[in-house]
C-alpha cells in the first residue's frame, strides 16, 4: 500500500497503473490480486488506513486533556482534525467554530 500511495500522489490514481505498483512494491501482480482486486479496492484501503491514523491522533490527543477538561478536549479535538482538511477560503473551520462555541459558554 505504500508504493501505491507514493505513485498515487506523484502521478495520479488514474495514471498509476497496477504494474507500477507491483514494481514498486517488489511484488508479483499475482501477489497483488491476492489482496486487491483493482487501484479502486487500495485506494478505499488507503482511505479506511488514513481515517484510522486521524483517528487515532485525535484519541491520543483528546486523552492528553484532563477528565472534566470539555472546553480542553473540543479545543485538542478541533486543532487535531484541522490539519487533515482543507477548507476553501471563506469557509469556518472547525478550529474556529469549536472555539466559538467554548467561548459562548465562557
């Protein structure tokens, strides 16, 4: 799955084709099919290994906040998620809204 992350980002998902992976990956095509049955299949796999690393940062973090800490922890939860999105300009992120909402109960 690395290599097919590190060719998906450098030449595109519809360029990268399975033989690039294999090649980078230092496997057979057999191999490959024997986890995967297409690029779409490593992507929805890149996808749920994506979500599970944020998701875990964001626990780990949230956890750092002491027990009764609710604006800490809403605070830590929003600075966590906010490096893995990207908001058009104009938009409210979630930084900024989680720290509305702490400061209306100020």
């Amino acid at each position: 799955m690395n290599a097919a992350e590190r060719l998906f980002l450098s030449e595109g998902v519809a360029a990268t084709t399975i033989e690039q992976i294999t090649s980078a990956a230092a496997v057979a095509k057999g191999t490959f099919y024997l986890y995967f049955s297409s690029k779409d299949d490593v992507l929805a796999a890149l996808a749920d290994r994506f979500a599970q690393q944020l998701l875990e940062k964001i626990n780990t973090a949230v956890a750092k906040e002491p027990a009764k800490n609710w604006k800490g922890k809403l605070e830590t939860w929003a600075k966590a998620c906010s490096p893995a999105i990207s908001i058009p300009s104009g938009y409210t992120t979630f930084s900024s809204t989680a720290r509305a909402l702490a400061h209306a109960t100020d």
